[in-house]
C-alpha cells in the first residue's frame, strides 16, 4: 500500500471546501442541481424501508460517513439533516429520524470491523454508508477495498438493515493526483453482488461541475457553496431512497 501526498492534500482541500466555513464565502443565486434520472435510479430495492412506511413505524436511517458528511459552521445545513428535513416533508405522516456516525479518516477495512456492532446497537431501519474517499486518499489496494466493502455491507444486511452506498466526492482539483475509478468499479461490483442501491455521488457531483451548476474547481467559496453542495445532495439523496423503496405518491405528501 502507498500513499500519495499531492492527492491527500487536494482531497483534503476539497473535503475542507465542502465541510468548513471560511472567510471567504460568497453568496450566489441558488442554483438548479438537477440530477438526470438515470443517476437517480437503481433496480435494486429498498424492502425494510418500504415496510416501515406502509406499517407507518418510524423509519429509522443511520448515516456512517466522513467529514464530507459535515459542516462545521451549520449541521443543519449538511446533507444528512437536508436529507431528513426532506424526507419529513415527502412522509409528513411517518417519523424520520436521520443520525450520523462520524468515522473521520478511516478506511472502509476500518469501518467494516466496527459495523455489525455498530448496526446492533442503533438498530435502524436503513443504514446509508459513505466511503471510498480516504481510501482512495491513502492509495489503498482497490482489491482489499472492496473486500473490506463487502465485509461491511454483509454485516449490515445479516443485522436486518437496508443498506445504500454513497461513493466519492468528484473533485476536478484532484483529478490527475489519484485514481477515483478503481475505487467507483469496485463499490459499484460489491452493490450489484449484494442487490443494493449505490448513490452515484461522484457522477452527479461531476455532473452538477460540467454543466455549470457548481464550480467545484474553485477554492474561494467556501461554507456558502458547501451549504448549496449539501442542500442539493439531500435533496437527490432523498429522492433516490423514495424512489429505491418504490413510495407511491399515495404514501407521499
């Protein structure tokens, strides 16, 4: 296993772009952030989930993540909290009850070890886990990725949880310093062998960057881009677990 710094450090400029306040933030018009709907579609489905909502239990979602999960300045406006405060809305008559475990720079293989525990103690109904972006940080062998991927989801499905992976942020800073698609392949390998939804974050990231949504190149605009980055992934994130657990508008607001 090697590491490489240059990469480190530009995906540790753009984790603190969409994580950290900064002084230099700049208000701008919201933006769009359309999502095209092959990014937010999957054949895979989201069973437990869809029982809470037709048995109207409080549907219990445990995001495992990073610091890419975060906003220092405000955690209201971070994805997570969007994505409950959205989900309250879509399922008015359902309890929503979104919490984060943070595992701030550790690999998958380090997060995996902990999970089943993990799932046992907080026993929700969807675990949403976010990974891949400090492993491809530290250059981590793609194959011990995704056996340690497949660990972790093997030991959420076995406790009863729903699971959804979240992959990489895109980052066009850092592009030529480290290698992103071995590690995209091999979480989308291990969502397919476990028949469970995988949120495209890199590509629609990469989508938003393209068509002019959201400059993600730039390093200026700090806590108020990062605010719309999150606003907009709470957003797609919800509507891709409603469309995974095949909510009808009738179970909708």
């Amino acid at each position: 296993m090697k590491s490489n710094s240059g990469a480190i450090l530009g995906l540790m400029l753009l984790t603190g772009l969409l994580a950290a306040p900064s002084v230099c933030a700049q208000d701008a018009a919201p933006q769009s952030c359309e999502v095209p709907d092959y990014l937010l579609s999957t054949e895979s489905s989201l069973p437990k989930v869809a029982d809470a909502v037709k048995d109207g239990r409080p549907l219990d979602i445990l995001v495992v993540g990073s610091r890419s999960s975060t906003i220092n300045s405000s955690e209201a406006s971070a994805y997570p909290a969007r994505f409950q405060a959205i989900m309250k809305e879509k399922l008015p008559a359902l309890a929503v009850n979104v919490s984060v475990e943070l595992q701030a720079k550790k690999t998958a293989e380090e997060v995996a070890g902990g999970m089943a525990k993990l799932i046992e103690d907080r026993k929700p109904t969807l675990v949403i886990w976010q990974t891949g972006t400090v492993d491809a940080m530290r250059s981590v062998d793609p194959d011990e990725f995704r056996s340690a991927v497949d660990e972790g989801v093997a030991a959420m499905q076995k406790a009863g949880a729903d699971v959804v992976l979240i992959n990489l942020q895109y980052s066009p800073r850092t592009e030529t310093m480290t290698s992103a698609p071995p590690y995209l392949d091999n979480m989308r390998v291990v969502a397919q062998q476990h028949d469970i939804p995988l949120f495209d974050r890199f590509a629609i990231m990469q989508q938003w960057n393209d068509s002019g949504d959201f400059d993600l190149f730039s390093a200026v605009h700090g806590a108020e881009l990062a605010k719309r980055v999150h606003d907009c992934l709470g957003r797609a994130l919800s509507k891709f677990v409603i469309g995974a657990a095949h909510l009808g508008p009738a179970q909708q607001n």
